[in-house]
C-alpha cells in the first residue's frame, strides 16, 4: 500500500534544500526523518537531495537513483557522512520463491536495488562517506 506524506521538521536549520518539502514514502522513513530532526548529534541532513547515476540492469541502461537521506553527525570530536536507503529486508536479499506470482518481478527489484547501491558505494568512497541501506529491524518496527 502507497504511503506519502510531507514531513515538517522542527529544526529546519538542520535540513538541506527545502525544508517545506520534504516527502516521506513510508512509515520508516517518517519515523528516520523524525529521528535526523531532533537528534542532537545530527548535524545536518537532506532526503533525496543526492543524484546517483548507475546502470539499471532490466532497462540496459544509465539511470538515476536518489538515496533516501544524506547525514552529517557528530560522533566525539569527528564528523561523519551517511548516505542512507531505508528498504525492507526482504528487499535487500534475493527472492527465493521461485513459485511466487511476482517472483520476476522481486527479482528484478533485487537486481535494480543490487545495482543502485554498489554505485552509491562507489559514490560513497569517493567522497569519504558510508553507505548504509537500513531495514525494520535497525528502525526497531516489526
């Protein structure tokens, strides 16, 4: 079931680009944006402000990918950069059910996501941050 929301944020000092527009896609990403507004250590932060080109393998071509957050935070006296993707976890692992209706089609999610985040990686490492794809169970929802 589709979930969209505008996410306004009580810090709007800390976020990146339009503050006015920031758009929550799921429950999980409400509950992250709530978390990077009123975290202490969170320096700064952005949703889908970040531009990826990577190769879409069931479109055999270049397209592009906007993580879900970018971060800055404070951990003792260093600076540290994420970039974030929140997905469900059994987006994050090749289908198994081969018998499943939309096997196909949880297959080529897989490989789309798959690509999307080993060039957010690459973007990642060239620009000293950490990719991290979190899932239910690091947002503690079950």
């Amino acid at each position: 079931m589709p979930y969209k929301t505008k996410f306004l944020p009580k810090n709007p000092s800390k976020y990146v680009g339009d503050h006015t527009n920031i758009i929550c896609r799921s429950l999980w990403e409400r509950k992250f944006c709530k978390y990077l507004d009123e975290n202490e250590s969170i320096i700064r932060w952005a949703s889908e402000e970040i531009r990826i080109p990577y190769f879409c393998p069931v479109k055999k071509k270049v397209c592009f990918y906007y993580p879900d957050f970018l971060f800055e935070t404070k951990e003792e006296s260093s600076v540290f950069t994420y970039l974030v993707e929140i997905k469900p976890k059994k987006q994050t692992a090749p289908p198994t059910n081969k018998k499943k209706k939309s096997y196909s089609e949880d297959y080529a999610r897989y490989l789309i996501n798959n690509s999307k985040w080993e060039s957010a990686k690459e973007y990642c490492q060239k620009n000293g941050w950490e990719f991290k794809i979190l899932t239910e169970e690091h947002l503690h929802i079950k």
